[in-house]
C-alpha cells in the first residue's frame, strides 16, 4: 500500500488476511510468510472497509467512491459492483450465510446529512432493503450472534438496532458525544461495546439499551473493537497507536499490547482467540500475540491499511487498504497468497465467507465486491449506496451481505446463484412425483407410455403435506421458504404462515385448476413472495420491487414462470380481488395495486 491501510480483515480460515487502503487498493496477504498475494484496483477513492465472505471465496470492500465492489479472492477480478449510496461508503460486512451484505454510507453534497445502511443481495448485485434512521454517516454495522437483528453506529453520535427481516429500527442508544465508528456484539448477544472518535468506549445492555459502564484511556478516536468472549475482555485500537485490552465488569485496562507512532485503524482476532491482527496508517499489517509480542509482519500495501479479518480457518488474512486493494496473506509465512484489484478508492472493510472460500469488500468508491479468494477474481458486484462503503459483512448463514455507507444506509444483498437456488428447490421438494394420470389430467410433459399408464395406481397423499386446501408456509434451515399445495384442490384459499425470512415458496408441484393467495397484506405484513413450478424454479432477485415477486407496499408488474397449462392465479385482500391472471404460454404478468 502507499497510503494509509483503513481496513483489515481475516480470512475465515485464518490464513490469508485482506487489507483496505487510501491508495484505494486491497491487497490479499499470507499470513504464514506476511508476503503479498494479490491486489484488487476497481475502486478510485479510498477502500474504507472490506469483509471476507463465510466460505472466503469472496471479499467485499466499501470506499470514498459510493460503490461496493465483491471479489473473486482467487483470481482478484471484480465480480459485481454495487451502486446507488448516497455518499462513501464507510462500512461493509457479509451476512453469516454469505448471501447478502450490509454497508453503511452517508449522502454527500447535503446540507442535513443523511445516514443510509443497505443490506444488498450479492446474486443478484442488487439493493434489498434500505435501514434509514441515521442522519449522519453510517461508519460501523456488526451483525448479532443469532442473525436476526444489526447494529449501526454513526456520525451522529447514534446507534441503532435493527430487525433484518421487518427493516424496522428496535432500539436506539445514546450516550455517545462523539461519532460513532465501531461496534461490536459479545457472544452471548447480551452486551455490546462501541467507540467514538473522541476516544470513548461504552459497554451496553443489548436488551435495554442502557449503559453499562466507559472505559477511558485512549486519546483521540477509537477504529476499532474486539471481544474476546472467553475471558470477557475486549480490545480496543485507536488513533493514538495504542492497542489495549480491558476487562469489561470492572472496567480495568489489563493489557497494552502496543504503543506505536502510527494510528491503528482496524483489528482482528484469530478464532482461538490467543493472536491478534493489526492494520496501520502507515500500511502496516502486524500478527501480535496478546501480550504484546510481535509474530509476524506483512508488508505489501501502500496505503493504510482500513480492515483486516481472519479466515475461518485461521490460516490466512484479508487486507483492505486505501490504496485501492485488498491481499490475501498466508499467516504462517506472511507472504502475500493474493492481490484483489477492482475498486476505484479506498477499500474501507473486508470480510471472509464462512467456507472461506469468498470475501467481501467494501470501499469509499461506494461498490461492494463479493471475490473468489482461489481464483481472484471478481465474482459480483453491489452498487446502490451513493457513498461510500464503510462496512461489509456476511450473514450468519453465508447466503446474504450487508453493507453500510456514508449515504447513511445499510443494504441487505443476496449472493446465491440462481443455479443453486434452483438445484436447492429440486433436491428439498417436500411432494411426490405426478402420477401417470395426474399427468394427463394436468397436461404435464413428459407422458408415460401406455404400459406405464395401464399401471398406475391411485395417488395417495404425502403424509408431510397438509390435508386442508390450505398453502403451508415452510421455514428451512437454508432460509428458504417453501409452500405446497395440497394435492389435486380447485381452490386454494388459506395461507398459513410459519416461520419470518425472505425466501422462495415453490409450488413443488403442478397447480390444479386455481389458487387464492388471500389477505396478503394482513398474514405477510413484510414478506418478498415468489410462486416458483416444478418444472421451472426460476427466482428474479431481488425482492424489493421487481418482476417476479410479490410485495406488500409494491404497486409495479409481477409475474410467475409456469409449467405448461392453463392455471388461474388469484391475488386478493379478504373478499377483494386484487388481481386475476391465466396462465396459457408460461408467463403470467399482472399488476398488484396496494392501497
């Protein structure tokens, strides 16, 4: 890097760290040997953070440029660049399952600043949701251990939590006079610590929002926080050089681990626990063990270094840096495995995948890139902040990003391919094959021969499916959601809800005469819905919108990919019909009109 690094990250494996930089460059390094893998250029503004995806295949990094870009960590080539932020995005990170992201930005050139986190689908390279509330710079985003919720700290001295799914604001925490750069939750999702740019560190009751009790003893602005959940410590890092470790139910500094001349942007704990990354102003990414002893240094970047993380696996780290790239490091050796180049500013966050095998980034040219760490290259990329991108991250579950910008937003982004979505749905279907009969019955290719014809029996029931001509709502593991119909009714007109995720509802099987989805408004206040055949498991992404989904609030053009037939699809609000269409050449379009 030849500026300063503003971001590091850990690949999830722990062997490659990535780091962001204002020379708005990423550069993958090994940890192992420090040496320098691959740089990433796409970004022209600084890379302000960067996150690698669950399965590190991937990065993401936010920069000063509005756009998020996703890396191919492997072959450091940009996948998908994400625009729309209002301002630089200052933070990024991946969902746990990989499919989405987060980043945080705040929109420029106003004079009532405007703090925006959007959660992006990193499939489709698409905005999902915008989580707006903050009226300043969104620089920090960090997911709570069971998925479901964010939290987003600011500019405006604010922090915020969120229900991912509803979007809607839970709880806010004052206290802070300064703004807000890092936050992070402890394990057990009962407290969090956040930092501000005038060297304050809360500890919070995640429940009720009050605090708990500050700690003092940096001077100047606090980058960046770590839990360390077996001892109860956390670790802080700040403008002053100094890395400390306190112990958060006394409040008592226990440990400086460094005291440097040069400000300590971004930090990262192994999974173990016992060793510890650091990212500096002055391009420097250093391996410490926690009582202050040196291990490793990775030299590479040239600029500083924003973020930096761990792999899961602990065997490399990922490196974002205002230089525009983000490296794969080996961790052992510390040499550089990778360099990802396609963000135009600096790379501000990074985040590994969980199966290490993706990361992202998030830079200040306001794209996030989702990468494949084996081959570099660029897998997708995310623009809709119109800042730039602070903060990227996985969700738990590896399936989705958020990412959080200068703009203010946070965007939650899909990363599944439609490939995958479509073997997901044939290998989970949750009904039998069509019967010979059925086939005739139902017009459904291919025909059985008329040996096979002469033995079929009469069709029974799955015992999984419901008996009532009802639509059963099923929530999976994989957070996709599945209906069936019951088998062989004319008239489908109860929905019966289980379970709260964006989701796919597949039919799983051919639709007889006609279905009702009825009241849609009143049993999904918030759901993206989607009816996807047997034959054709089509999903158009994303929900917020766009063809192929149903949403409440939406007033556009949907429509359904068919099997071949002559269905009647009904759209209704109690006794209302909301909209009515046959399907006769295997698309069905229509308009739904909310009130």
């Amino acid at each position: 890097h030849t500026n300063w690094v503003r971001t590091v990250a850990f690949s999830p494996d722990g062997r490659t760290i990535l780091s962001g930089s204002e020379d708005n460059t990423l550069i993958l390094w090994e940890v192992e040997t420090g040496e320098q893998i691959r740089q990433f250029r796409g970004h022209t503004n600084t890379v302000f953070s960067v996150a690698f995806s669950p399965d590190g295949k991937h990065a993401l990094s936010g920069s000063g440029d509005t756009t998020l870009i996703l890396w191919d960590i492997e072959t450091g080539t940009q996948l998908q660049k994400l625009s729309g932020n209002l301002g630089p995005v200052a933070s990024v990170a991946f969902s746990p399952d990989g499919l989405t992201a987060l980043s945080g930005s705040v929109e420029n050139g106003t004079d009532s600043r405007r703090g925006m986190v959007v959660l992006w689908d990193i499939v489709a390279g698409r905005e999902i949701r915008r989580f707006e509330g903050h009226t300043d710079w969104v620089r920090a985003v960090a997911f709570s251990p069971d998925g479901r919720s964010i939290l987003t700290g600011a500019d405006d001295a604010r922090i915020i939590l969120w229900d991912i799914i509803a979007g809607r604001e839970i709880r806010r925490f004052e206290g802070h006079t300064g703004r807000v750069l890092t936050a992070a939750f402890n394990a057990d999702n009962q407290r969090m610590v956040s930092g501000s740019d005038n060297g304050e560190i809360i500890l919070w009751d995640a429940a009720t929002g009050q605090q708990v009790r500050q700690f003092a003893g940096h001077v100047g602005a606090v980058y960046s926080l770590e839990w360390q959940n077996t001892t109860s410590y956390v670790i802080s890092s700040g403008e002053d050089g100094r890395i400390m470790v306190w112990d958060v139910e006394t409040g008592a500094q226990i440990q400086q681990v460094t005291d440097q001349e040069s400000a300590v942007l971004s930090l990262a704990l192994s999974a173990d626990e016992e060793q510890l990354l650091s990212g500096g102003a002055d391009g420097a990414i250093i391996l410490w063990s926690l009582d202050g002893e040196e291990i490793q240094r990775f030299t590479g970047h040239l600029g500083a270094v924003n973020s930096i993380a761990f792999s899961p696996n602990g065997r490399q780290i990922l490196s974002g840096s205002s230089d525009e790239s983000l490296i794969l490091w080996d961790l052992a050796t510390g040499t550089e495995i990778r360099r990802f180049r396609r963000h135009i500013a600096s790379v501000n966050s990074v985040a590994f995948s969980t199966d290490a095998k993706t990361a992202l980034s998030g830079s200040a040219d306001a794209t996030v890139i989702l990468w494949d760490l084996e081959s570099g290259e660029e897998i997708r990329r995310f623009e809709g902040h119109r800042g730039g991108v602070n903060h990227v991250t996985f969700s738990y579950d590896g399936r989705s990003t958020f990412s959080a910008s200068d703009d203010g937003s946070i965007i939650r982004w899909r990363i599944d391919t439609l490939e995958e979505l479509k073997t997901w749905v044939r290998e989970n279907r949750l009904v039998r094959d069509l019967s010979c009969s059925e086939r005739e019955i139902y017009i459904v290719e291919p025909f059985c021969t008329p040996a096979e014809l002469a033995q079929t029996l009469t069709p029974t029931p799955s015992p999984t499916l419901p008996t009532q001509p009802q639509i059963r709502l099923v929530y999976t593991a994989d957070s996709i959601l599945l209906f069936n119909i019951s088998p062989f009714q004319q008239n489908v007109s109860e929905l019966v809800f289980e379970g709260d995720s964006f989701g796919t509802f597949s039919t799983a099987q051919w639709l007889p005469a006609n279905v009702v989805l009825d009241d849609l408004q009143r049993m999904l206040p918030d759901a993206c819905l989607q009816l996807v055949t047997r034959d054709e498991a089509v999903m158009p992404s994303p929900c917020r919108n766009s063809l192929g989904w149903i949403r409440q609030g939406a007033a556009s053009a949907h429509f359904w990919t068919a099997a071949n037939g002559n269905s009647v699809f009904y759209v209704r609000r109690g006794e209302e019909t909301l909209a009515t269409c046959s399907i006769s050449a295997g698309t069905c379009e229509f308009a739904v009109t909310e009130e």
